[in-house]
C-alpha cells in the first residue's frame, strides 16, 4: 500500500472517530468560543480588541489545538492501537500524515469558526481585496501547525504526565506560526493599514515552516513512537 | 533611551549578578558530586571506566 | 560571593576509599577543576577590583565579564548537544555515551543560559532602564532555553536507554530545526533593536582581559561540568540496569519455587 493510501485511510479513520464521538464539536469548539469570550472580558476595550484581533485568533487556535492533539494520540494509545499499527506493519510515515491531515482537518473547521468569532465579537473586518492573502494563510499555517501537533503529540503519546509535557514541547515550536499567521491575518484584515501585500511574505515563512516539519516528521515518527 | 545609573546605583545589580551565577552553578555542581558519592558505592568498578 | 562556592577538589593520591568519595573524578578532571577555579578567582578579582569603570557604562560594564561568557557556554553546550545527538543517531558512531554527553551538555547549557538571562537583563537594566526588550537575539535565547528544558523534560520520560537515548536526540535535532526560524520570524517582528552590541568592541586593555579571563575560566567549568555529570549519568544508568536484572532474577526465583 502506498504511503499517500495510509495516510488517507488513517485520517479517515481518525475523523470517523471524531465525527461519532462529538468531542470536537460539543467540547473542543465551545472552548475556544469560550476563550475568545474571555479575552474580550481580559481586554475590555472594543478598539483594542479589533486591533488584537488576528493575534487572539491565532492564540486561542493554539490553546485549542492542545487538547485536540492530547485527543488524537489518546484515541491511538487506549488500546495500544498505535503499536498494533507498526506491528501490522503499517509504514510510520504513513501514520505521520495520515494523523497531521484528520488534524488539519479539525484545525480547519476550529479555524473558521475562531475566525467567524472575531467578527462577530470583535467587529474584525474581512475584505474582500485580502481574501485570497486569508485563505492562503490559513492553509500554509493550519498544515505547519498539523505537523507539529502530530510529531510531539505522537512523542508525548503514552508518557507520564503528557498533559503538562505537551505544552512545553509544542508551544515554543509554534511560536514562528504564531508571529507569522497573526501578521499576515493583519494584512488581510487590514489591521492597522496594514495593506495585504505585508502579507506575503510570512506566507513564505508559514510554508516554509510547513515543508521543514512536514519532512522532519515523516522521516522522525517512527523512532519516535517506537518502543 | 534612560539615561545610565550612577555608579553606586549599578553596584547592587552588578553584586548581584555575580553571586547568582557563582551561586547557581556553585549548587549544581555541590549536588552533582553530592549525587555521584551517594550511587557510587553501588555501581559496580566496570562500570566506571573512568577510574 | 567567595568562590569556595565552586566545587573544589585537592590532589591525595587515588586509592579505593576516595574513588567512591570522589567518584567521578580522575587526574585530569582534578587539574581541570584546580584550573577553572583558579581561573574563577581570578574573575572575581579581575571583574570586580582591578579593572576600571568603563567610561559610558561605568560599574555595568562589570557584568558583562560574566555574562558574555555564559551566554557563550550556553550557546556552546547546545551546540555541543546537537553533534553529540547525531552522532548518537548515526549508525556507525551509536554510543549510548554520545546521548550522556548531549544530555550533560543540555544540562549545563540550560545552567549556564538561565544565568546569562538573569545576568543579562540585570545588565539591561543598568545600561537601558528597562529588565528585557523584545530584539531578536534576546528572544531566541529565551526560546532555546525554554527548548531545552523541555528537551531533559523528554529525557525524563522514561523506558530503556536505547528509547531514551533516540527520542532525545530527535527531539535535539528539531531544536536546531525549530531555533533559526524563531530567530528570523522575531527578527522580521521586531527589526529595530541593534543596540545590545553597544558594549563589545569598545573594551580595552584591563576590561578586554577581564573578559577573557572569564571566557577561558567557564570554558574548563563548562568541561569539567559534563564530564563528572556524563559520568553520574552512566553510573545513573548503570543502577537503573541493576535494577532490572535484580527485578528479572527474583521473577525467576520465584518461577523455581512453583
């Protein structure tokens, strides 16, 4: 079986799983909502909360993203699902992709609706000139962010105390698409007169970072959850 | 740009900053050798290679 | 702040009694440890008595003698970490001593940078008002010593040495992977702060010695902290494989006795 059929068959696994036990849409979503409630409560100021706006969805993104990730591998390491994988065989590599895309998936959907949040609540304005620069951000940011997620979720999978490993682990990593995703969602919004052609070359910076984790984790996964 | 302290403004900060690094890697070191006489007893000769 | 804080460690001839009570030290790391000390001394009295005020920065300068060579250890040691880690990984160099030293190393270099933050933004507050500005090179270095700590948190974690040992040393080369992209993002964010140089280049005479005193005396501390820590570590992972052998061999005492 080739890699790419792996893969797909293991992101549609994960996402059955997903879609039948509600976990993202009935808790993980909520959350967020929840965070980006409780930011405008910290913040308490509508203009600065317009200006801010690309970084709290970018953040809450994040915090969101920890849970979905301890989600993932909890699913793989319950039954030792993850090792009867290998023992089956089934190419590491496949696996890496196969989780990063179900993750990106739900990045995606957590994405929008992080996004449809801060226009609602933040009266953030999308334009229609920085569509495109929007778009493009998200797809370069959620996949960089996917792999990452996938390569130390699968490290902190099945440790004692992973839960607080995690954060530590993770968070600095993603620090970059941080930085980058909220500038380049600044030039698309139009943050501050940030005009979209700022944008484009975090966009570079996002891929980038995509590319080199996306080959890292592939090469890496296996020894990683190897036991 | 703040303008620079006077001397013995600065002589707190610059104490300070020499007794925590000697501080710091003063107690790392204590425990480090503090740890290896405590196991060594224990480690049998061939695994100290070094000795 | 005498330097008796430092580990000393005098020159009695080996014999079975003191191997234990020094355990992990043999002539070399002694003489290295008498040097490092001596080279200490010298800091403190170099650093802090006889050279001068600088003209600008006046008594601030002082704590540059020791910051710059922590910073500069840190940076070593993790370096130092990222070879040891690939060497571990490559096949034909696989020590389980490469993964000792890049965890000692780690672990020196974690010491050395909190030190060089702390000293740092002491020194920062001195010379610029404030405790930290948000420049790239400042930011990098709080993401690799945040890195670090999660890379012995890894090391932490747990299973044989061989999972241990390959885990870290992934973990390692992600770090060098993950550390110029934070760099060049931060750089991007923030391109206006180039001060922080406003020092170097500008030491003369007394205050140009004072420093190198300082760099060469953490260098051997720096060697001299991981091989006694390298070494601590094999006799860790020597009691850890007792452990098991003796848990292996009551199992089977007590399959004999069913």
């Amino acid at each position: 079986m080739s890699t790419w059929r792996i893969a797909r068959l293991i992101a549609a696994k994960d996402l059955r799983i997903e879609w039948r036990s509600r976990v993202v849409t009935n808790q993980v979503l909520p959350f967020a909502a929840l965070v980006m409630v409780l930011f405008a409560f910290a913040l308490d100021n509508d203009n600065v909360l317009t200006r801010v706006a690309p970084g709290l969805v970018w953040l809450a993104t994040m915090f969101s993203m920890l849970v979905l990730v301890q989600r993932a591998f909890a699913v793989e390491t319950a039954d030792g699902a993850l090792d009867a994988l290998q023992v089956a065989g089934v190419r590491p590599g496949g696996i890496f992709l196969g989780k990063s895309l179900a993750l990106a998936a739900q990045l995606a959907v957590l994405e929008t609706v992080l996004l449809i949040a801060a226009v609602v609540l933040y009266q953030a304005e999308l334009q229609a000139s920085g569509a495109v620069l929007l778009v493009t951000t998200f797809a370069a940011a959620t996949t960089g962010l996917a792999f990452v997620g996938t390569l130390y979720g699968g490290l902190a999978a099945g440790a004692k105390g992973r839960e607080t490993l995690l954060p530590l682990l993770m968070l600095p990593v993603v620090a970059p698409v941080l930085i980058g995703a909220t500038r380049a969602t600044e030039a698309a919004f139009g943050t501050n007169g940030a005009s979209s052609s700022e944008g484009w070359p975090w966009i570079g910076l996002l891929i980038l970072f995509a590319v080199l984790f996306g080959a890292g984790g592939t090469l890496a996964f296996g020894s990683l959850i190897d036991e | 740009m703040i303008a620079v302290m006077s001397t013995s403004d600065q002589l707190p900060y610059v104490v300070a900053s020499y007794v925590v690094t000697l501080g710091a890697i003063g107690a790392y070191a204590w425990r480090m050798l503090a740890r290896a006489r405590k196991i060594a007893a224990k480690v049998p000769p061939k695994d100290r290679p070094w000795t | 702040m005498t330097p008796t804080d430092t580990p000393t460690s005098d020159t009695s001839p080996i014999d079975p009694a003191a191997a234990v009570r020094r355990p992990t030290g043999t002539a070399f790391t002694r003489a290295l440890g008498v040097a490092s000390l001596v080279g200490i001394v010298w800091l403190v009295l170099f650093g802090l008595f006889l050279s001068p005020n600088d003209a600008s920065q006046k008594a601030g300068v002082r704590i540059l003698y020791i910051h710059v060579p922590s910073a500069w250890l840190a940076y070593l040691a993790f370096i130092v970490t990222g070879v040891s880690s690939a060497a571990y990984l490559f096949k034909r160099t696989r020590s389980l001593t490469w993964d000792r030293i890049a965890g000692a190393s780690a672990e020196v270099g974690v010491l050395f940078m909190g030190v060089a933050l702390i000293t740092g933004s002491l020194w920062g507050r001195i010379s610029w008002g404030i405790f930290w500005t948000w420049d790239s090179r400042l930011t990098t270095t709080a993401f690799l010593f945040v890195t670090y700590i999660g890379y012995l948190a890894v090391r932490g974690l747990g299973g044989s040495h061989q999972q241990r040992a390959r885990r870290s040393a992934i973990i390692a080369l992600l770090a060098v992977l993950e550390v110029p992209l934070v760099h060049f993002s931060v750089k991007w964010w923030r391109p206006l702060h180039q001060q922080e140089s406003v020092a170097e280049g500008k030491l003369s005479g007394l205050m140009l010695f004072s420093l190198f005193v300082g760099i060469v005396s953490f260098t051997l501390l720096y060697v001299w902290l991981v091989l006694h820590r390298q070494r601590v570590l094999a006799m860790e992972d020597s009691l850890d494989d007792q452990g098991l052998d003796q848990a292996l061999a009551e199992r089977r005492a007590e399959g004999a006795q069913v």
